[in-house]
C-alpha cells in the first residue's frame, strides 16, 4: 500500500465551483471512470497521459486505491510538479514538467506550438489514453 498523499491546498488548481462538488480525489475517482466507460478502456488496462495534469487524478488514484494501469502527468507548474515527483512513490505513476507558456503558472515560457514535443522522458512511451481535463479554459 501506498504512503497516503496530501495535497497543499495551493496545488488545488481547479475551479471553485468544481473544489465545490467534493473532495478533489473522489470528484478525480468519478472522472476516472467515466474515462474508461466512455473510451471503454478499463484502468486496469489504461496508460494514461493526463495533459495538463493539475494534482486531482494523483490524489485519487494514490489515496482512494485505482486500479489504473500506469499514469503519467504533465504540467506547467513546475513546483507542483516537482511536489508530486517528490511525494509520489507509486512506479506505476510520474509527472513531467512541460516548459510552455501559461498565463498564471509559466508567463516567460514559449507559448505551446504545434510543432511542440512532450518531455524528452515520454519519448519512448505509449499510452492508450490521452486526457485533457479543464485545460482548455486557461
Ligand atoms: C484547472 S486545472 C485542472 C487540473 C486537472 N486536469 C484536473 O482536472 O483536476 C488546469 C491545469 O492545467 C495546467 N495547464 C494550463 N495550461 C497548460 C499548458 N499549456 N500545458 C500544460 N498544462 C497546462 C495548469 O497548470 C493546471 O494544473
């Protein structure tokens, strides 16, 4: 069993009205399973790579036990991503830090291109799932 994780609050980066709707890891376990219901991959089987990953899906699937196959995280904030590197033991899981711009989190960095990689980590990974919760809006 994993070491429990807790969260600071100033890595709770979703919106108020979604910090509303509950705990971020059970409002993380729901979307979770809506994934591998709508792409009807189970978790057992999902290697996810969550774009934008925030810390929700990590409080999840650390401390409510998911059963997910392996979960890879990438993020412009690069002290919650070091947060979670350092925290977080489970093998099946690793959070990259991505250099590109965001408005809050990364405003000297080169704005996302289409000719943008992932982290040279990822290069010789797949994944079966790629997800993008509330990323968009920003
Ligand atoms: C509202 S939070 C959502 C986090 C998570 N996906 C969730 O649903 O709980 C938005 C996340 O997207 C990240 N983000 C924003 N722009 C990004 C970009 N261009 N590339 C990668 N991550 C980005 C932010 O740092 C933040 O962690």
């Amino acid at each position: 069993m994993n070491t429990k994780l807790v969260i600071p609050d100033r890595f709770l980066l979703n919106a108020p009205k979604v910090l509303a709707m509950g705990p971020p890891a059970q409002t993380g376990r729901m979307l979770l399973y809506h994934l591998a219901a709508r792409t009807g991959i189970p978790l057992e089987e999902m290697d996810l790579l969550d774009y934008g990953c925030g810390s929700r899906f990590a409080d999840a699937i650390v401390n409510l036990e998911i059963p997910i196959k392996s979960y890879t995280g990438v993020d412009v904030k690069a002290d919650m991503v070091e947060f979670l590197r350092e925290n977080v033991t489970d093998e099946r899981m690793s959070f990259h830090y991505i250099d590109v711009f965001n408005y809050v989190y990364n405003k000297a960095a080169p704005p996302l291109h289409i000719d943008s990689t992932l982290p040279e980590a990822l290069s010789d990974r797949s994944f079966n799932v790629i997800s993008m919760f509330s990323v968009i809006t920003h």
